[in-house]
C-alpha cells in the first residue's frame, strides 16, 4: 500500500469520517430553488429585483425597497418621485435591444443590465445609453452593469458598433454587485420586516431570495458556517491530527476534479456520437460563444458556473427559411446542459423564423425569438456532485448512458423535422 492510500484508509478510519458520513447538510425548504435555477438571470433574478423596484407591487412596503436601493447605489433622486416610479423588465427596443430592468421616474430613467454568466453582445451597454438618450434627452439618467462580483463590461459590449460612424464613443456606466450591493440591500429589507406581523410572507420571500442570492455567489452565512463546522468535529479532529489537513485538502481538489472530469465525459460522448452523424458538421462556436471546454467543466465544479458551447452545422437544409441553422450544446447558467437549434450567419445570431415551432408538442422543449428550439436534459444540475440530480451519479456506466441517448435522441428529432 503506498502512502497516500495509507493516508486515506487512517482517515477513512478516524472518528471524524464517521460523523462526516452522517453529517447531513440542513436545508430549510425554499420555494425559488425548486422552482429555478440558482443563476437563472431570466426566469428569477430579473423579474424579483423588478418586483421588489416597483412601489405599485403587491410586496407591500411601497417605495421604501427602491429608496434603500438607489441609496446604496449613490443614486439622489427626491424620494417624493418615487411613489409615482414604475419599472419593467425586458423591455425590447426596435434596434437597441432588450433592456433588463428600466426605470422611469419624473425626472428621468435609470437602466440595470442583470448579466450573471451571459456573454455580452456587441454594443450592448452603448446600446442602452442610446436608449436612455432617446427616453430623456435633457433628463436624469443612470446606468448599471450588474454581475455577481462586480466584474467590468468587455470593450465589445461598451464600445459604439462597428461601422456607425461615431468612432470612439463609449458607454457610460457604473458597475454593481450582487455580492456587495443586493445582498446588503435584501438584508436590509429583511431587517425591516421581520418585526412586522403584517410582513410576514414578504419577509419569507426576501429571505429565501437572499438565500438564493448568497448560494450563487458563494456565501453562507456565519451561523451556517459555525453550526457545520460543530457537528464535523473537524477542527478538534485537526487539533489532535494535523496531518490530516493534507489529506482533506488533496481529498477536496480530487473530488473538484472528478465532477469535472463526469461532465468533460458526458459532453465528449454526446459530441463524439452527433459527430457520426453524415448530416451534421463541427465547427467552431460565432465569435463571443465560449468554446465547451475542461475550463467549463471546471468552473462548474468549483460552483462558479460559467457558458460554453458545442456547434455543429446542419447540413442537406432546403428551406430558405432555415438558412444559417446550427445545432448546439449549450452549458450555461439559465439552462443547464441543453440541446437546441439556432440560425447563424458569421457571428451573428440571426432571429428563428416567425411562426415557425415544428417542436410545440415536444415534452420539454422550448423556443423563443432566437431559438427554434431547445431542450434541457432532465434530471441533472452540473453544479451538484451530489444528490439525485448530482454528477456523481454519472460514474455509474448506466446513468452516463442514459443521459447521453436522451441528448442524442432530442438531436436526432430536432435533425428529422430540419432534414426532412
């Protein structure tokens, strides 16, 4: 036996693997976390923050959440304006594009751009000043680039278009956080609340959002923390086996790797066997679409999801309509691990054709403006190793079999009705 597995079996042996094997992560049930995806930017994040802006909606505290809001963010606008503010969420302008939170209040409008893990588009906070431009010319206007840590916009999205005449134009914006801003301003919302009895179902749904808030961007709480840590023993076990803090860190890094390694499988066989098939062909993903890669698979793991992308292009399609249309896999934050359909010219992406769902009766299937169609395999969320929907699950030949003929099957009926 060489000494690493020397190592493990002493620790596989200690009191403290065993009370690990029956420590059981507590959870208190939240209704958001069954219903969307921790990252889901669209279905979730979006429209509460949207919810909690407007003075107008059933929370009931009026204008003070949008008042607690544009103070932390520096914004002085007279509070007597904003009983009279109203918000939206995706809202589309003809050219500009699809603004995630607006705001109009007397003297002017303020625009958020809620980007978790979505990559920018071209010109698309330059795009949004246009917008403001058009909407208060001589007004107060504001606006910003909301990400979990705060990271800064890529110069394609805050630069003017290409070719539009007006070269060296930029955005201007202020960058914001949910780590430091809509944490802090959820915990004061959930401050105020939870003393008043009529609050009582707003405050469990600022608390559960801000769980959900906390989980994406990888907080827990102190007593969380401290009340874990308790019931491991892990720091008295360390006091008395130092040794064994190596072990566990090798141990940690093993298992990081592992999920990562399910997922790099997963997607390579999936690939390998739309790979086979004479009627599509690999290529590489438009400009700013993230090659699906170990770096992925890796952020995945480390619970910091990130987007990337497999395309292939169709080929044998007559239809004029369909000019352009790749199938991809996609493993981003607003829909997992998915298989879909999109039309394609360069780097851009081109809109699906109006009226067109050959899916609409496809359990499962989805389609927007830009996606014919497009399906999330069931029954699996990269980010888990563990539990039912977990990775792990994976190592098991018959469970990684499963999911890559449920992938391959949803492409081949996409490719039927394409090809047909």
């Amino acid at each position: 036996m060489n000494n690493h597995n020397n190592e493990w079996h002493q620790f596989a042996g200690s009191a403290l693997y065993q009370r690990m094997s029956g420590c059981r992560v507590v959870q208190n049930p939240n209704i958001l976390k069954t219903l969307f995806s921790t990252h889901d930017e669209v279905r979730l994040h979006t429209p509460m923050i949207g919810w909690l802006m407007d003075p107008n909606e059933d929370h009931g505290l009026g204008e003070e959440p949008l008042a607690q809001l544009l103070m932390l963010l520096g914004v002085e606008i007279d509070r007597s304006q904003l009983a009279d503010a109203r918000v939206w969420c995706e809202w589309a302008f003809p050219d500009l594009g699809r603004v995630d939170l607006l705001l109009q209040f007397p003297s002017g409008y303020l625009i958020i751009e809620n980007k978790l893990h979505a990559a920018d588009q071209e010109a698309q906070l330059w795009r949004y000043q246009e917008v403001l431009r058009h909407l208060s010319p001589d007004g107060e206007c504001y606006l910003f680039y909301l990400t979990l840590e705060g990271s800064e916009p890529s110069d394609v999205s805050v630069n003017d278009p290409e070719g539009n005449g007006a070269k060296g134009n930029k955005a201007n914006y202020q960058c914001i956080s949910y780590r430091s801003d809509i944490d802090v301003w959820l915990k004061k919302l959930i401050e105020i609340t939870v003393e008043d009895p009529d609050m009582g179902r707003t405050h469990q749904i600022l608390s559960q959002y801000n769980e959900v808030v906390m989980e994406a961007v990888g907080m827990h709480s102190r007593d969380e923390a401290y009340e874990f840590l308790n019931r491991t023993g892990l720091r008295d076990h360390l006091e008395s086996r130092p040794e064994d803090a190596s072990v566990m860190m090798r141990l940690a890094r093993s298992v990081t790797y592992l999920h990562a390694s399910l997922l790099d499988e997963l997607a390579s066989r999936i690939s390998e066997q739309l790979g086979d098939d004479s009627r599509l062909a690999l290529v590489a993903p438009p400009a700013r679409w993230n090659k699906l890669d170990w770096s992925i698979y890796e952020a995945w793991a480390s619970n910091k999801p990130s987007a990337g992308y497999v395309f292939f292009r169709i080929q044998e399609v007559e239809r004029l309509e369909l000019d352009g249309v790749h199938l991809v896999m996609g493993l981003d934050a607003d829909d997992l691990l998915w298989i879909g359909l999109g039309r394609f010219s360069g780097s851009e992406h081109m809109r699906a054709p109006g009226g067109y769902d050959p899916f609409v009766g496809m359990k499962g299937a989805q389609s927007n403006e830009w996606w014919l169609g497009w399906y999330t395999l069931p029954g699996l969320n990269p980010v888990n190793f563990d539990g039912e929907d977990g990775v792990a699950r994976l190592i098991e030949e018959k469970a990684m079999t499963d999911a890559v003929k449920t992938a391959v099957q949803v492409a081949h009926k996409y490719l039927e009705e394409i090809t047909c």
